[in-house]
C-alpha cells in the first residue's frame, strides 16, 4: 500500500522519522512510531549498528544515557534495544514513584508528630507502591505522569 503513496506523502514520512524524539511518549509508543516510520528511510538505516544508533539518538534524557552505553555493545540488535530501553524507563519510573512515596510519607510521618504529641497518626501505612502496583509493573509499563 505503501508503494502507491504519492512523493510528497513519502518524503513528508522521511522528514517526520528524521525529527522522531521520544519526547513525553513511553518507549514502547516511540518504538512503534520509529518502526513505522523507519520504512521511509531506508537509506539511513543501512545496517543494524545505524538502527540501533538512530533509536538512541530519539530516546528521551531518561533513558538515553544507558542506552547508548548499552548500543556500544557488539550484540546489541535493535530488538534488544527496544527491550532494554523499555526496562530501564520502567525501572526508572518505579525508583522515582518510591522515592516521591517515601517522601511524601516521611513528610506526613513529620506533620504526625509535629500536631499528634509525638505519635504518629501515619505509622503502619506503606511507603512504597502497593503490592499490586508492583505487580502490574512486571507485565505492563507504568502509567506515566503527564508532562
């Protein structure tokens, strides 16, 4: 279907891939668009190396550092990129939710003893995600903040 795309439809296709970032998109979401696009620019995929070097180049600062360490590896592909990508935002995006969870519950546990006489009207609550959350996380990405 592709191939009775009008020039213009093509080019605008290429020049669309060319300025593909990941932006506030998760890496799965960029990874559809980078895969549906790449077909309109061929010549700058060549090889694997190219791919998997394009890919990082669109990734978001999030990621980006240890994906690039990660595509200096001789066996990386661009399926395994993809993957890793994927991993590190989603470990990334847990660390900082426990993280935000910790503090928000240590600032609460400060206000309890602060108004409460020295007892914390906090105490017991968890601090981290719930147990179903971390669940959920191992099967599907987490749900991203808007930005």
């Amino acid at each position: 279907m592709d191939h009775f795309l009008l020039d213009e439809t093509r080019e605008a296709s290429a020049e669309e891939f060319e300025n593909l970032k990941q932006g506030s998109k998760s890496v799965w979401e960029y990874h559809k668009d980078f895969a549906h696009l790449s077909k309109y620019a061929i010549l700058m995929l060549l090889t694997m190396e190219a791919r998997v070097c394009r890919f990082v180049q669109g990734l978001s600062p999030l990621v980006i550092n240890e994906a690039a360490t990660a595509a200096l590896n001789l066996y990386m592909n661009y399926g395994k990129m993809v993957i890793f990508s994927q991993a590190t935002e989603n470990r990334k995006w847990k660390s900082k939710m426990e993280r935000e969870g910790t503090s928000k519950a240590q600032s609460a546990d400060n206000f309890g003893e602060s108004f409460g006489g020295g007892r914390s009207a906090f105490r017991g609550g968890s601090s981290g995600p719930s147990q179903s959350y971390s669940q959920s996380s191992a099967s599907a990405p987490p749900a991203r903040p808007s930005q």
